[in-house]
C-alpha cells in the first residue's frame, strides 16, 4: 500500500462481546440501536435511564428475556462503572457526556459518545448482517446517513442464500479438521489449501445446498483424493432462482468480495491456529 493512502483510518474489528458487561447510559432511540447491537453479540447489558425517557424498543429489551439489568434514575459517577467492560452513552446532556467518557478513559474502559466524535474510542457503523456474515460500512464519524446509503447499495445485491452458505463452509471445515486433525505443520497447510479451493471452485448456491451427507460425500470424494468435485459430480442442483431484479453484472464484484472474504477468513484461521 503506497505510504499516501495511510493513516486516517480506523482498525475495524470484531470484537468479540461474549458475556461482557456493557454499560449503556441512555434509553432513548439511539441507545436502543446499541443496546441491540451489543445484545446480539452476547452482551450483558446494564442500562441507566431515567423512565421516562425510555424508547419503545428499549422498554421491549428491559422486560423481555434479555440479559440486561435496568435502573431507573441518571449515571451516578465513578462506582457506575465498576466491573464494567465497554460504555455507550446517548444522552442529551453534553457536559455529563464528556465527563463520563473522561472517567472512562481514567478506568480504561472503552467508550463511545453518540453524536461526539472526539469522545468516541470507536465507532458504530451501517451494518449488515445476514447469519454468520456481517459486513459493516463506517465513515469514521463523519456521516452516519451516508453510510446507511452506501450499506442498502452493497445490502441490495448480495446474494439471498450467501448467510447460509457461509454457515455451511464453516461447518465443512469443522468437519475437515475433525477427520485431519491437528494444528501447524502440513496437515494445517494442507486443510487450508483445499477449503480454499472449495471457496473457490463451488458458487454461493451451491455452498448454500450443502447438508451433512453432502458434505461427507465431498470430504470423501474429494478430500481423501486430493480434489475438489464440483456440485453436479455430488447431486447439487440449482434451487433457487436469482431474482429477475438483479442485475448480474452488477452483483458480480460483490459475490467476489464476499467469496473473497469467506476464503480470506479461512486463510486467517488457519494461521491463527498455527501461531497458538
């Protein structure tokens, strides 16, 4: 990458949220599209609100069957963030804002100030998500809206199946590393070669048809081998038809990046398996 284009960005990131403890100062609109967030990364959410400023959506999370523990008054200092892992805060006092992101960053918890961008140790992007794959568009602060535009753009010609065929690769390689098993050395660059070619040689539809007896035809028939059998040597067929809507030219680079990524994280995987 040419030196000119560096620097100005952010690391993007999965983080992962499992059963840590998110503080979300706020119960308005705004929070209520992060605490949904963290919710559907496994979080354990506490919200601080006052009652009456309690979005809909917010109200629905506090009294469903949600890990999210709720008190109703405003953040009440320090001892507020006490066993606490990340802050959002959403609230219309600016002032209390900065103030909670300061003792946050005392604390080094991580925090995020909407509608602040100077308070913010990271962003929320437009996201999209479909099962396991999720792709997010972030402007690094500087326009929310556009970003929700650019996601419907990218949103609109994904495949309608691509969710299921990622879940179906990961558990093809799951079922791979039961049958050659082992972490580093040959058996690891050999896995890793051969989920590649699958990524590479079967199309979106055909990864999406996948099921446990297809998959072990195509460990059997192909791994043992040393091949890749494509789908009709295994009885796939084509299910579903591609909407008429859709325009082929324009899906294309999007089936490659989401092709691409899926093998990339196959590829970073296995060399992450290897260095532990």
């Amino acid at each position: 990458m040419p030196p000119s284009v560096l620097g100005g960005a952010s690391l993007l990131v999965a983080w992962q949220l499992k059963d840590r403890h998110v503080l979300v100062v706020g119960g308005g609109d705004v929070a209520s599209g992060r605490i949904e967030s963290v919710l559907a990364a496994d979080a354990r959410v506490t919200i601080i609100s006052p009652s009456s400023g309690l979005h809909p959506l917010t109200k629905q999370f506090i009294v469903g069957p949600y890990p999210v523990t709720y008190h109703d008054r405003t953040f009440g200092g320090a001892e507020d963030l006490a066993g606490v892992d990340m802050v959002l805060t959403a609230i219309d006092d600016v002032s209390q804002s900065r103030i909670i992101c300061t003792l946050c960053r005392d604390l080094k918890i991580p925090v995020n100030v909407a509608d602040i961008p100077d308070s913010c140790d990271f962003f929320f992007g437009s996201q999209i998500r479909d099962g396991p794959l999720q792709i997010m568009v972030s402007t690094n602060g500087q326009s929310p809206k556009l970003a929700n535009i650019i996601k419907r753009k990218i949103e609109k010609h994904l495949p309608e199946h691509v969710g299921i065929a990622i879940a179906n690769v990961g558990r093809l390689r799951t079922l791979l590393k039961e049958r050659a098993p082992g972490v580093g050395g040959e058996v690891s660059k050999r896995r890793m070669k051969w989920m590649v070619d699958v990524c590479n040689s079967w199309d979106m539809e055909g990864l999406a048809q996948l099921d446990e007896q297809t998959m072990k035809k195509l460990l059997d028939t192909g791994w043992e081998n040393g091949t890749v059998p494509k789908p009709r040597d295994l009885g796939v067929r084509q299910k579903w038809l591609t909407s008429v809507s859709t325009s082929i030219s324009a899906a294309v680079p999007i089936l490659t990046l989401v092709a691409g990524a899926a093998c990339a994280g196959v590829l970073f995987l296995s060399r992450l398996s290897r260095s532990r």
